[in-house]
C-alpha cells in the first residue's frame, strides 16, 4: 500500500498535486523520518523519468538551468530550506536530465551563496576518435581517413562514417594471424563491428586488440578500459575476451566490461544470454552470471556476483550519456576527467552521492553548473585545465 508521501509525491513529479497537496507533501518532508522514504521516491522518479521522457539539448539545458537556480534561491528565502533542496533535484531532474540526491544535507541558502561559477576558456565534450595500430606495426589515425575500403596487407576494413570501422569484408584472402589494436584516448570513443559480425563500443581511454580474421576454433580479444559487446552468436565458436585478471567466454550475448588500470576492481555486466568468467590461472573455477547479474573482480581478490536492478546504467555511455547510481564524487569525477580529457583537484570532502545520467555532449561548464546547483562550486583554470572544487 502506497504512503501519504508517496501518493502526494508523484502527483507532485506528474505535475498534477493542488496547492493544498503541495503544502502537505512539503510539510511531511520537513519531518526527519521521512528523508530515507524521499530518497526512494526520489530515485523511483528518476528511473521512471529516464524511461519515459526526452533530453533537452545544451541550449535548453543551460537556460532551465538558470530557472532552477532562481527559483531555488526564490524558495529558500521562504524558510524551507529542505523542502526546496528535494524541489531543486526534482526540478533539475526534469529540465537537465541530471538527477541528483543527497544523504547529507547542506542548506539551500548556503547552497545557492556558493553558486558560482567562473569560466576562462570552457571544454568541448569528447567526440568519435581513435588510433589504429596495424599488423606491420605502423599507427594510423582514425578520424583522419575518409570513409571507404583500405587494405592492410591482405587485411580489409571499412570506415563506413564517422565513429565506425566494419572488418566483415574480410574472407580467405586475409591472414591468419594478424592482429589489430584499436586505442581510444582520453576525450573520445570508437564503435567497430569485428571480422565475425560482433558489435563492441569503446569507450574513453580504452583499447581493443583483435584479429582482422577469426580462426576456425575461437574468437579472442583483449580488452582494457571499458567495452560494451554485441557478440555475434556462433555455438561452434565461442567468444572470448581477456582483460586485467579475468578471461569471458561467451557464446552470443549482450555485456559490459569495465576494466581500467587505475581503478580497483574489474566489472563484467550481463545484460542478456550468458558468460562464464575464470580469474587469470585459475581455470578450474568458473563464474557464471545470468542476465541481470554482475560480476566484480577485485584486485587480489575473488569474483563477486550481484544482481542489479537495473543493468542499462552501465551502458549509458554507448547511449550518449553519463549515468550513475549513488556514486560518489570520486567516481564521477573520473568518470568526467576521461571524456573531457582534463584533471581534476579536489579540495573539499563530501559525502554526497549522485544518482542519475548527464548528456556527454554538454561542455564542461554547461555540466559544472548542474554540479553547481547540488552545492559544489566550480572554478575552471585556464593556464593548466584544472578544475577546483574549492571549500
């Protein structure tokens, strides 16, 4: 049976509640039983929300960024200070679709006094780039070829537009093992269809090794960073993929794998068919994860399995979008230091986490100015691309 709050709570989010249940609602956020309650409701509304409804561009988002920032300001001279801090995130979450709640609460009119934001030179979102190095070693750019056929000693593909390679011209005429190594940097991301047909998204800061023609008896990759694969299915052949500590192999499936150098553990998501995971020398101990589930390897450490909620958050980024479920700042800052190539210097703690997704094609101070409103202030350096979250 739905509460007081709940009910009163999604007429507020549809936007259909009277002035009197308004009232209500705010009044029963006041009381400090209620917060865990909100913070459900809160991210209810979110994966509704993103299920549902379109994204604004940055232009909008911009301009209905400055309309919650007024009318934060507006209500918090109200004396509702913690009323209007859950108002702003609902708010925010409908005009920016970036969603944020706090466990810790800073007060609104404190919040709305650091909010600002001062910008020498903004920086652009990542974009479709990427380097390919070739069977003879030789390391060509990406984004500098024109879209059409090129021949790599026998070895096809095809750059068939922008942020796409295609291998499945590839037949007998191609060698036996050759092999090549697709790196993305910082600021950018690259989609390649293999030899056999299999889909795999790169994302920043990562890099595929493959063969530019399959063998009769497996398919092997390797993998570090983070990849999204569509495997295309072939029972006669599996599909493997080797990254830091772990060996998958896989059928035909969806999955995400996320393994970069400098984060401590290594996380395979499943989001349809099956995998089975062994850790590096360890081969007569299996891990199989069933859609839903994911498997996280720690540094030194044995294989985890969780079932999620919600797999499609992990794949955000192959959608055009940051997505994130109660994560700390850390991990949203890396998540940002990789797609907009900058550092980032933090000098203030916080217990904040975040909840929700961000367009990856905002610029980065389009995107600051949401963190902004969540009471983080942000200053973007010019001389070194620095940012500071000051105290």
């Amino acid at each position: 049976m739905k509460t007081r709050l709940h009910i009163l709570f999604e007429k507020y989010f549809k936007k259909i509640a009277s002035p009197e249940e308004e009232l209500e609602l705010f009044f029963l956020l006041q009381k400090k039983e209620e917060e865990n309650a909100m913070e459900t409701l809160l991210e209810k509304a979110y994966l509704d929300y993103e299920q549902k409804a379109r994204f604004f561009d940055a232009e909008q988002t911009s301009r209905m960024m400055n309309r919650v920032k007024q009318e934060t300001a507006m209500k918090a001279n109200g004396g509702r200070s913690r009323v209007w801090q859950y108002a702003a995130a609902i708010l925010l979450s409908l005009c920016a679709g970036f969603f944020v709640y706090y466990y810790t609460i800073e007060p609104v009119n404190n919040m709305v006094a650091k909010q600002k934001t001062v910008v020498k030179r903004d920086v652009a979102p990542g974009n479709e780039k990427a380097t390919i190095t070739l069977a003879d070693g030789r390391t060509i750019t990406v984004e500098e070829m024109a879209n059409g056929l090129f021949n790599d000693q026998g070895n096809i593909f095809l750059k068939e537009q922008k942020g796409l390679l295609n291998y499945t011209a590839n037949g007998a005429g191609a060698k036996d093992g050759a092999f090549h190594t697709m790196h993305v940097p910082k600021g950018g991301q690259y989609r390649l269809v293999l030899a056999d047909g299999t889909k795999v998204w790169l994302n920043a800061a990562s890099s595929l090794r493959y063969p530019t023609r399959f063998g009769n008896k497996i398919r092997e990759v390797s993998i570090t960073g983070e990849a999204y694969f569509e495997v295309a299915h072939d029972v006669n052949k599996p599909f493997f993929v080797k990254c830091e500590g772990q060996r998958i192999q896989v059928l035909g499936t969806r999955f995400n794998v996320r393994a970069y150098p400098d984060e401590q553990l290594v996380r395979t998501t499943l989001l349809e068919g099956s995998v089975a995971l062994t850790k590096e020398g360890v081969n007569d101990h299996i891990t199989r994860l069933q859609p839903g589930e994911e498997a996280s390897l720690f540094v030194g450490g044995d294989i985890r399995v969780n079932r999620l909620s919600d797999v499609t958050f992990r794949i955000g980024w192959t959608k055009g979008y940051f997505t994130f479920n109660r994560a700390d700042l850390g991990t949203v800052l890396g998540e940002l230091s990789r797609w907009y190539n900058v550092e980032f210097k933090v000098k203030a703690s916080t217990t904040k986490t975040y909840t929700g997704k961000i367009n990856r094609k905002l610029t980065l101070s389009e995107l600051m100015n949401g963190l902004a409103l969540s009471g983080i202030p942000i200053q973007i350096e010019d001389k070194e691309h620095i940012i500071e979250l000051p105290k």
